[in-house]
C-alpha cells in the first residue's frame, strides 16, 4: 500500500445522503430498475444518463436554452476543466465565496444533480504520469498534475452532490504490467479512503458531498486489496461506485450491489448502451451524443425497434441522418418524425441543413437538442421494456432493425475545441485544426498591397497569414502602408 492512510470515523455521515432504491432487479448480471434521488434535485430514474459536459455546460447549449428545452435531470463535471492554472494561482471557480459555488459558476438550475469528477469523458491521455499523490490532467494551460489533498479541497468548497473518487488508471495505454496494476489499486484505495476521511472531517454545519467510488478496469484479484479494504472500511460512507470496465461487473462484490452505478465505459452507439444495461449498469455518460452532434448526425432511433412490417426496406435502418447531404435541403419532414424536441416542432430539415451549410451555430445547437431528446426517449424506452420483462426480445429486435455503428461523419464540423481530440492527433506539420471558413478576397488584396505583393503572386504564402484573425483592414486604399502595418492587431494576439 502506498500513502499513509487517514483514519475513518464511522461516526461521522454526510448530512444529505443520496438515496438509490432497486426497484426491479432479477440477478447481479441483469438489467434493473432504480430510483436515485437526493432532497431537492430532481428524481432520476435508472437506466438513465446525465449530461456530459464541458467546462461546466453540454456544448451547444446555453444555459438557459438548458433549462427550457432539455429534460437533462443531471449533468457531470470535470474539474480539470477549471484549473487552468492549477500549481500557478487559485483558478477563478475557487475564488467564489458562495454556498454551491460550482453551481453559481456554471449557472447549473438548482434542481439538476451535478456530478463533479476529476477528468474529462472521455479523457484525454496526459504525459504527466501518475504519481502515489497525484493524477494527470489536460487544461486549457496544458497539462497539469491533482494532487488528492487539492481535490478534496476543491470538492469541499464547490460543493457538488456526488463527488468521484480519484482512480488511477493510465488512459491511452495499450498493455498494462503487473507491476503498474498492482500501483493501480494501491494508490486508488489509498485516494479513497483519503477522501472519505476529508469529506467526514467537513464540520456537521456545512454540506457534505456523497462519494461514488470507483472501480479499476483491471481482474478482480488484481485490485483485491483495494475491494478488500473498501468492503471492510469504507463501504458504509461511499453512495455509489463508478465503473470503468462495465464486463467486469461479474466480479463486483456482493456487497456493493445495492448502489448505483456510474458508468465510464465509453459506448461506441446505442447497441454497447444496451449491452451495458443488461449487465446492470444503472448511469451513463455519453460522449457519442456530442460525437453525433458535431458530425451534423441527427441521431434516429427509437427502443424497442418498430416492427419490420413498418418499413418497406428489409436492410437494417441507420441510427442517425447525415445532415450535410445535399437530399435534405428541400425537404420539409422533421429530422425524426413524431419526436417532441425543439428542433423538430419548430423547424425542418432543410433549414437544419442549410445551417450546417452556412456554417451557422444554431445547425449544431438544433442538432444537439434533437440528440438528447432522442437519448431521452430510449431510455425511457428502454425502462419500459424492463419493467414489461420482455428486454432481452427488445434488443434483439433493436440489433436487427438498426445498423451497427453510426454513420460516418461526410461534414466540416464547427470549430475544434481541446475536448474534441485524444491529444495524439493532427500532429503533422502545416496541419490547421480549423481551417478557414471563409476567404475575404477583397482583405488579402488590401493586405498584399501593403506589403508591395501582387496578388497572388506567391501561391505557396496564400495561406500563412489567417484572414479571419486580420482586423480593420477594409478601406486602407489611401491609408499609409507603414502606419497601417504598424497597427494591425491579430486577434490571437490579444489572450
């Protein structure tokens, strides 16, 4: 065991305690129903999935077109978003002296469940090893290391309803050794038992925080110590576990059934989501949404599966519409008929795809509500069918009536932001993330000018000055080109 480990109080309860009733369960490795629910949040029923996030909101949706048109009962956090500047000053989201201050920050309704973890989902792979105190992370400053003590205290003062355990596991590793694993789980107990210590020494007249501990994605004997000191000492402070290799689930004890699941098994599509719910996972994150949404695929699909006398193709159906292609920009149908989103009762699919072509936001943010509503709608679907007991005929239908996999991406999608890569990606020379959008002939000519070029006369320097970053540059015919020179800004200049 690494660390020297805080002693646990069994005296000592957090103050609102989650609460997670097994409304329907036939077996450990079966699907079930369930209830989580913590006094003034929203209710969420199980199999169910939260919003996953970035820096704080679902990308392409604004907080208050959250609150209005969304039914996201939930969302998780990852605190890597927002320590930028983690070893050189305090990050602006700890400066707030304000009770729920990571709540205030992001403007998260008073009624959603807000999960806080230490990394991204997925998260991205950071060269900065792991260490007995410490993990790596990715910010928009680089990559920085958390130290547990640092989590603890930022969990303490954000205040989130369910805090994830600290896990040590090293993400874009092909093969782990022995020896790496058996790191694994002695720095993963060490952090939570630390953990659970910290949040029980919080004073009794501030809010506490519930923990969900996690689960290494390595064989049960080789994190034995770990479960074995989580069963003995900490299993009557944690509220949840988080998974991170849902076929592993076999080898959960049986004395953490009865909580709730988290699951950071990323799903390729809706057949690894059922997959996964018939092993019993309750909570889901699910990055294929943004995926979707960013590849201008409105997702379209529906559990259980219509029957194959509903469709006049007996090959199996896609699970999404490629919005880029050029066949919806006279069509008037919504992206999927009868779904209640805002993007499908307001608008159709030819204005959607004419955003998209226009490179207009509000393509992907139409997108992105249709996505979630969809989600929505199968798990509800999804609930349904276990309830009625006939789940395992239900996927089997599903899994005949709809392709594998989503469809390929055919698009340019919007601008790329960090949390869209895996960090090995776009590395060759003269590369751009983002190429332009567009091209201001009119600009580059005046440009050109100033600097004696005639246009287009060096084909191979077109493209090293970025003209969407120029600013003030029309109207500089009888400007003096020195002057004007001199003062150019490059909007990159000014962060």
């Amino acid at each position: 065991m690494t660390g020297e480990a805080l002693p646990l109080d069994l005296s000592q309860l957090p103050h609102e305690m989650l609460e997670f009733a097994l409304l329907k369960s036939s077996g450990a490795l079966a699907p079930r129903l369930g209830r989580l629910s913590l006094p003034g949040r929203k209710t969420i029923l199980t199999p169910g999935f939260l919003g996953n996030t970035s820096r704080g909101a679902v990308p392409h949706i604004s907080q208050d077109n959250f609150r209005k048109t969304t039914s996201l009962l939930g969302v998780y956090v990852a605190l890597e978003d927002f320590v930028e500047k983690i070893q050189e000053k305090t990050p602006p989201v700890l400066q707030i002296d304000t009770p729920e201050s990571l709540r205030r920050f992001i403007a998260l309704p008073k009624d959603t469940l807000l999960v806080l973890g230490p990394r991204r989902q997925p998260p991205i792979p950071s060269p900065v090893a792991n260490t007995n105190t410490e993990v790596g992370l990715l910010t928009s400053y680089g990559f920085r290391a958390l130290s547990s003590d640092y989590y603890a205290a930022a969990a303490r003062k954000l205040q989130p309803d369910i805090l994830v355990g600290m896990a040590d596991i090293p993400f874009g590793q092909e093969t782990v050794g022995l020896k790496r694993k058996d790191k694994m789980s002695d720095r993963t107990e060490t952090w939570t038992r630390d953990i659970i210590a910290k949040r029980n020494g919080i004073p009794k007249e501030e809010p506490r925080y519930n923990i969900f501990a996690p689960i290494l994605p390595i064989d049960q004997d080789l994190q034995s110590w770990y479960l074995e000191h989580l069963l003995d000492d900490m299993v009557e402070h944690i509220s949840g576990v988080a998974i991170y290799d849902a076929y592993l689930l076999d080898d959960l004890p049986d004395a953490l059934q009865h909580l709730p699941r988290l699951s950071f098994h990323i799903p390729a599509g809706p057949h690894e989501l059922l997959r996964q719910i018939s092993l019993g996972m309750d909570i889901f994150t699910i990055p294929f949404i943004c995926d979707a949404t960013d590849a201008g695929i409105a997702l379209d699909f529906k559990f259980p599966a219509p029957s194959k006398t509903d469709t006049a193709s007996s090959s199996r159906k896609s699970l999404g519409v490629d919005m880029w292609l050029a066949s919806h920009a006279e069509s008037a149908t919504p992206l999927t008929d009868g779904c209640a989103c805002y993007a499908c009762t307001k608008h159709h699919t030819a204005y959607i795809q004419h955003l998209l072509s226009a490179k207009e936001m509000l393509g992907w943010v139409l997108i992105q509500l249709h996505n979630h509503t969809i989600l929505d709608s199968f798990f509800s679907g999804v609930r349904n069918s276990i309830e009625n007991g006939t789940f395992e005929q239900d996927v089997a239908a599903f899994e005949a009536f709809y392709e594998p996999s989503l469809p390929e991406k055919s698009g340019q999608g919007p601008r790329v932001r960090g949390y869209h890569h895996s960090g090995q990606e776009e590395k060759k020379v003269g590369v751009k993330r983002n190429p332009k959008a567009f091209r201001n002939l009119e600009k580059e000519a005046v440009f050109q000018a100033i600097h004696g070029q005639q246009p287009n006369a060096k084909p191979e320097m077109r493209d090293m000055i970025d003209d969407e970053a120029l600013v003030g540059l029309v109207g500089l015919e009888n400007v003096d080109s020195a002057k004007a020179v001199e003062q150019l800004k490059l909007e990159d200049d000014k962060s």
